[in-house]
C-alpha cells in the first residue's frame, strides 16, 4: 500500500546523500502542475564548502530516492566534486 506524506510533514527533515554523507534538510518544496517538481536544499554548513560556498541547492524531484524519517537523495544530483569529499 502506498503511503501518502503531506509536503509539510517532509519540510525540516534531514537530507542524507545515498553514500551516508549528511547533506542538509528540506527547506522548501516546488510544486507544478500538481506535482512535486523539486526540492530546495539548506546545506549544512559542513558541505557548503565542497559546493562553492552555497547555502541551499534545488534538488529535482526524480533524485528523491526515499523519503522517511529523513530524505535520501542520489549523491549523482549533488554539485560536489568527488575528489573533494572524504
């Protein structure tokens, strides 16, 4: 059965990146055509650094991988340069 989360309940929630790395935690949804299109990001501010000093990122909806008690996103969505990151 599919469980269906209201977008209020996913914003705060702790952003994990598919390797285990913590990323950040949802700020904000976009939502279009009655669909969630996107995710805006707030980085902590441990990653900002790897990401050119950002504050947020917009993540597409589609490297989502799970949403739960925290948010999986794919590592591949992310602008980090892997040789940056330990």
């Amino acid at each position: 059965m599919l469980r269906v989360k209201k977008v209020s309940d996913v914003l705060g929630k702790k952003v994990f990146t598919d390797a285990g790395d913590i990323f950040g935690e949802i700020e904000e949804v976009n939502l279009g055509e009655n669909k969630v299109d996107s995710w805006r990001i707030k980085v902590v501010s441990s990653m900002a650094s790897y990401i050119g000093g950002a504050r947020g990122v917009i993540i597409p909806h589609q490297f989502v991988k799970a949403i739960g008690d925290v948010v999986i996103v794919s590592r591949t969505a992310l602008p980090i340069r892997d040789e940056e990151v330990e």
